[in-house]
C-alpha cells in the first residue's frame, strides 16, 4: 500500500483497513466503539489513517487488549 502522496498520507477506506488488518467490517466497527480505534467518519463512510493504526497497535495500550 502507497502511503503518501507526495509528503502527505493519504486516507483509507473501510474496505482497504479490513483487508491490511484482517478483519471483518463488523470487527472494525467494534473495535472503533470498543478499543479505540482511530477513524474519522466522514458523512456516512469511515476514513483512517494506516500510521495511526500501527501506532495504536504498538501502543499495545489495555482497551485495546479487552475481548470484543
């Protein structure tokens, strides 16, 4: 995945976020309510940043760690 265009990172798609994660759109959701995971709605579609999700993955932090 091309992460920046140009100096500035792009926005991903609920769909490409699944895939780099592995994970159902229904386990994303939870998570974003749950665990904190980092999108922005934008209208009615979901929009992240692939640097924020591995960041929020390493950061190993407890809600992340806490059964969905």
């Amino acid at each position: 995945m091309d992460r920046t265009i140009g100096n500035v990172e792009r926005w991903y798609s609920m769909n490409e976020v699944c895939e780099y994660l592995s994970i159902t759109r229904d386990t994303c959701l939870i998570w974003i309510e749950k665990r904190g995971l980092p999108a922005v709605k934008i209208g009615r579609t979901w929009r992240f940043k692939i640097s924020e999700i591995d960041e929020w993955i390493r950061s190993g932090d407890e809600k992340n760690r806490t059964d969905s």
